[in-house]
C-alpha cells in the first residue's frame, strides 16, 4: 500500500489483497527448479535461491512445487452382467467425468493410439485477464479417440501446475467378441 485510503467504505470486503513479487520460505526447494500457479496463471519456471524466487510480476495468491507429471490409467472396466469382459474387443463410446475446480485435463486411451488428446472443453478462457479464469466444476461428456482394443484403459492427467480434481469417471462401452 503505497498511499493512505479516502475511505474504506467503497472497498468491499474480499475485492482487495496485498500482493508481492517476491515469494520465500522455499528453503526445501533450494536449488531446484519449481512450477508456479500464481492469482490464476502459469507463471514461467523459476529455480529456487537463497531459500526463495523472485515472480516477473506481483501476485496475491501464489502455489509452488516441483514438477512432476500426474496422469492416472483407470482400470480395466468389467460388466459381471455379461459375464467377464476381460480380453474381449472393446471400446470406450464415451466418457463422463464428474471435475472439481480444475483449469487443463489430458485424457486418452492406451491400446488405441498412445497419445493424449488436450479436452478442448477445459482449456484456460483468457477472453478476460481481470482476474482469475473460471475453473470447471461439474460434469462433461467427451467422445474418446475411435477404436477397438483388448486393453482399452483410459487415462487422464495433465503436465502442469494448474488445479485438478476427478471426482468420478463413468465409461459407456461397446463389446465385440
């Protein structure tokens, strides 16, 4: 705060905080190279000095970690109605992902293709920078990459330090075989 307040009267609570460029008590983290998820964005990497980094600009709320892949392959799913599925030809028609407070998500299927597709519904809305993008809550329903696999197991994650929860996945199959 550089200057004294005419009045707090037209500050509403919540609308204001005191930011900083300079974040320490990383003293753990010396030497390292650390990802940063600060007031809503990926700030660029930074490598920890004298127990702390210095931000290219200020931030109220600031997150820092190592970084580290977090991708999770669900297991196989089985249908005792049908008897076993197991090693049968199957494909996943469509998935349903149940997500708190999440910014980016990967997802794919292994035995298809091997890539992760970026989920165009979850990439970050930068229409606005006045503040922090809107993170997903809630159910989306995506359409998996096509084809048919013994070892159809999906797999969801991400590479960065934004926000991510999975609540629950539910998969509709096809089964041939």
């Amino acid at each position: 705060i550089t200057s004294t307040f005419p009045d707090t009267n037209p500050i509403p609570a919540g609308d204001w905080s005191i930011a900083t460029d300079n974040l320490t008590g990383l003293n753990h983290l010396e030497g390292e190279t650390v990802w940063i998820w600060a007031d809503g964005a990926v700030q660029p990497e930074k490598v920890v000095a004298s127990g702390g980094i210095t931000l290219n600009s200020f931030v109220s709320f600031a997150s820092v970690g190592l970084p580290y892949d977090n991708y999770m392959i669900l297991l196989p799913v089985e249908a005792p109605q049908f008897g076993t599925i197991q090693g049968r030809i199957r494909n996943i028609s469509r998935i349903h992902l149940y997500l708190t407070s999440t910014m980016l998500l990967n997802y794919g299927a292994l035995g298809i293709d091997g890539q992760l597709d970026l989920i165009p519904t979850l990439q970050m809305d930068v229409s606005t920078f006045d503040g922090m993008p809107p993170l997903k809550n809630g159910i989306i329903t995506l359409d998996p990459p096509s084809g048919y696999s013994q070892d159809c197991n999906l797999v969801l994650g991400q590479s960065s330090p934004t926000p991510l929860t999975v609540n629950y996945v539910v998969q509709e199959l096809i089964i041939n075989g």
